[in-house]
C-alpha cells in the first residue's frame, strides 16, 4: 500500500510543480508585454511631440523625450 500511496503523492508533487512553473511563465510573458506596451507607448509621445512641433513652426523637430513623454527632463509633458 505504502507504494501505491507514494506513487500517488509524487503524483500530486508533480502535478504542483507543472502548476508553478505555468504560472512562472504567465507572469514572464506579462512582464514581457508590460514592457511592450510601455515601449510603444513612448514612441507615441514622442512621435506626437514632434508632429506639434511641427505644427506650431519650432525649429526643433528631434526632441528627446523620456520615458514618461517629458521633453528634456521637464516635469511638464511638451516643455523643455
């Protein structure tokens, strides 16, 4: 019996693991895609900062812009 019930547990000890190891990897991919939106969500800034330069005539059309969307370190988004 002890056999049968070893077996059962290494089973349910198997079974555990798999399930940790799925989760592990839901998270990596959610992290992967967290940073992916994030990346995208910054080229949008920046592509719309320069479209408003554009617009309001400034010479200035490459600006740096942080991840946040800020020109320059500025606190304020379009402010350098």
């Amino acid at each position: 019996m002890s056999s049968a019930k070893e077996k059962r547990e290494a089973g349910v000890k198997l079974q555990k693991m798999r399930e940790e190891e799925e989760r592990a990897m839901v998270v990596e991919n959610e992290k992967k895609i967290i940073e992916e939106v994030k990346k995208e969500k910054a080229k949008e800034m920046k592509a719309k900062a320069a479209r408003k330069a554009e617009t309001l005539g400034e010479v200035e059309v490459d600006v740096p812009v942080d991840e946040e969307g800020f020109k320059n370190g500025s606190q304020e988004p379009g402010n350098g």
